[in-house]
C-alpha cells in the first residue's frame, strides 16, 4: 500500500488551501465580463485522462497497488466521457461536472500479488453553488456523488499460486467546500484556480481537488481551455466479504472547449 500523510496534515493543508483563497479576497482585483444580474449558461466537454496511484481492495483479497503512468494513459483507457455545465450571473455560480471512465491496468506485484488485472469504472457527479466575494473571488459548497466498482483477477502466493477474482461496486457522497479564483487579464486570457476539500468522514475518510487552467476566449461563443487537475479520494467501508477500498491519486493535464450560450 502506498504511504499516506497522516490525516490531521491533509485536513490541515485543505483548510490552509481554502484560507489562501479566502486571503487573496483582500488584495485582488480584477473585471470579469459576466457583470449582468441575468442567468447564463456555459457549457464544457472537455479531456481528462489521467495518471493514477493508489490501492484497491475488495473483501477478503489482497490490497492491489495501481499505477498507470502518463506515458500509457490512453493505452489502459477502455471508454470515457467529461462535461462540465454551469449556470450563473454576477453574483451566483450553479456548475455540474460529470465525470466517466472505465480503463484495466496491471496488477502491481505488492502484497504477495504476483501478477494480474485490475478494472476500474469511475462516474463523478459534482454538483455546487458558488457566491462571488468580489470580482475575481468566489466560495461555496457542494457534493460529489462517487460511484466505483473494482474488478480484480489476480495470481497470489500464499499457500501455493493460487488465483482470485472478484468485483464490488459502491456508492458515496462526499461534502464539498470550494474557492474558486478567476482573473481576466484582457478580453481574451483568463487565469482560473479552483480547489476543495471534502469527505470529513462522512463519505470519503477525506478527498481534495485542484484544478488550474489557463482559458482563451476565442470569441463571444466559443472558449478554449489547458489546464491541470490532481484529485485524491481515501475511502474504506465494510468487513470481510463486505470490504471496499478505494485510496487513489489521479492527476494529469485536461483539455477543456466552452460554449457561452
């Protein structure tokens, strides 16, 4: 199993995150183009295909350690699909992202593994409402509504090579606080920053996001976006055969194209 920060310094480090932002409030300033109290819909399929690290686990096998390097990302990819949507005005920010993957990757030979596959089918549903602080700054709340299944067939020592298979989907919501930074720096070129933390144990152990992303408004419809995205997620429920474990990192650049409706 990877090692992992004690959770007083995750919890910590989010709450320092969201203070930064919160901070920054003070000192910035900057003009957004959406100065209308009138509701507007942006709308954002984009590309995230990312590296990942981590341990699964279902009931009574083995922990199996991950890592798809960013080099064979797309390699392990089976089918995905990204669209994020937000509904807002000068004061109000209403966004949803739907996030879908399902991609195999080779067992790591940790945990008396000797080899194997490991199938992973993600679906994210983050759902959140942001209030503007000033004109670059915004903060709020929301959920992220996770959905797994880990799919092990696997090759193990103990006892003689024996071989093990199984597979377990489950189900949870993780609390959301979110900041997110925006600033036009002309009419074309915008700096966007935008992270939370979430889970506190009501869903995940404990999650945190960060997205930064450079945008390019290449006229009043269309917007292009790179950027980067590393999200973490530390989740465990159940016992024996009822055991779910899901500890991963994934992190890795995204290609985003807006439409201002």
């Amino acid at each position: 199993m990877k090692s992992r920060p004690d959770s007083r310094i995750k919890k910590f480090g989010g709450i320092f995150l969201i203070s930064v932002f919160l901070l920054a409030s003070r000192f910035v300033s900057g003009q957004s183009p959406d100065s209308s109290s009138k509701y507007k819909v942006y709308l954002e399929p984009y590309l995230f295909a990312p590296s990942m690290s981590g341990t699964v686990g279902i009931g009574n096998l083995p922990n199996t350690f991950v890592c798809v390097p960013a080099g064979k990302v797309f390699s392990y990819f089976k089918i995905g699909g990204m669209l994020y949507a937000e509904v807002h005005n000068n004061r109000f920010a209403f966004t949803s992202d739907i996030f879908f993957a399902s991609l195999s990757d080779d067992a790591s030979s940790k945990n008396g593994v000797v080899s194997g596959t490991v199938d992973l089918k993600q679906f994210w549903l983050e759902l959140e409402g942001l209030y503007r602080l000033n004109p670059s700054l915004e903060a709020g709340v929301g959920l992220r509504i996770n959905e797994i299944t880990n799919g092990l067939k696997i090759v193990v020592t103990p006892g003689g090579t024996i071989q093990k298979s199984g597979s377990q989907s489950n189900t949870w919501v993780d609390p959301l606080i979110v900041a997110r930074y925006r600033k036009w720096f002309s009419d074309k070129w915008m700096f966007s920053l935008r992270g939370d933390i979430g889970g506190f144990g009501i869903g995940s152990q404990f999650s945190w996001q960060l997205q930064p992303d450079i945008f390019f408004r290449a006229s009043r419809l269309l917007q292009l976006g790179l950027g980067y995205r590393a999200i973490s997620m530390d989740y465990s429920t159940g016992s024996g055969n009822d055991r779910f474990l899901y500890d991963m990192d994934e992190y890795g650049f995204q290609l985003r194209i807006g439409f201002n409706l």
